[in-house]
C-alpha cells in the first residue's frame, strides 16, 4: 500500500494538469507499465529510471506560459522547435521541457518521444 502523494494530490487544484497526467499515463500504457512516482516538486513516470515528469511551473515562476510542463528525457538532443528548453545535465542524458496549452499538444510526434524515452529507461 502507497502511503505517499498521488498525482491527485500533486495537481489538487489544478484540473487540467491532472487531464495532462491522466492522458500521458493512457500514452505509455499503451507500450509499458509505468510506475507513477509523486515529490514535492513533479510527478516521475519510471520504468527501470524515470523518463518523463510532469511539473508546475507556477511553483517556480510568478507568470508561467503554460499550467503544466511535461519534460522528456532522450539520450540525445532533439531540435524541435516546439521545445520550451533543453537540458544537458550529464553526458548521455537530455531534458526536454514541453509546454503544454491543449491536449492536442500530445500528439503523434509527442507519442514517439514518450515511447523512445520509454525504451531507453527500461
């Protein structure tokens, strides 16, 4: 039994990163059985190491772009222009910072990065 936050609790108050949440959870279940991990300051999909996290920006910023962030981590750097930033933070690792403003902003092209994150953290 999981005594600890859910992602409810992490997005109390803020319904449509929770709609966010919930879809990309539907995504990558469709290709893996993730294990949902909730901190003071984002939600981690993981699989063997985590792959993509879900953040709030307000938390951290006093006028954010967008309510929800999802950040993707490949093992190279993607040059989408559609990336909010992109992190380095060590040698085989990228962050991919996504703003998302619509659910339709969880497309196919956003599909095959969850699952290529996916593949590399199994």
């Amino acid at each position: 039994m999981n005594s600890g936050p859910t992602a409810e609790d992490f997005f109390a108050g803020h319904p449509f990163p929770l709609t966010v949440h919930n879809r990309v959870l539907d995504i990558v279940g469709e290709f893996a059985p993730v294990e949902v991990r909730v901190s003071k300051s984002q939600v981690a999909l993981r699989l063997r190491r985590a792959f993509a996290y879900l953040w709030l920006p307000g938390q951290y910023l006093a006028h954010p772009e967008a309510e929800v962030v999802l950040s993707i981590a490949l093992g190279r750097h993607d040059d989408s222009l559609r990336w909010k930033e992109v992190a380095h933070p060590s040698p085989k690792h990228w962050i991919h910072h996504l703003e998302v403003r619509h659910l339709a902003d969880l497309d196919d092209e956003v599909v095959g990065w969850l699952r290529e994150a996916a593949e590399r953290a199994r």
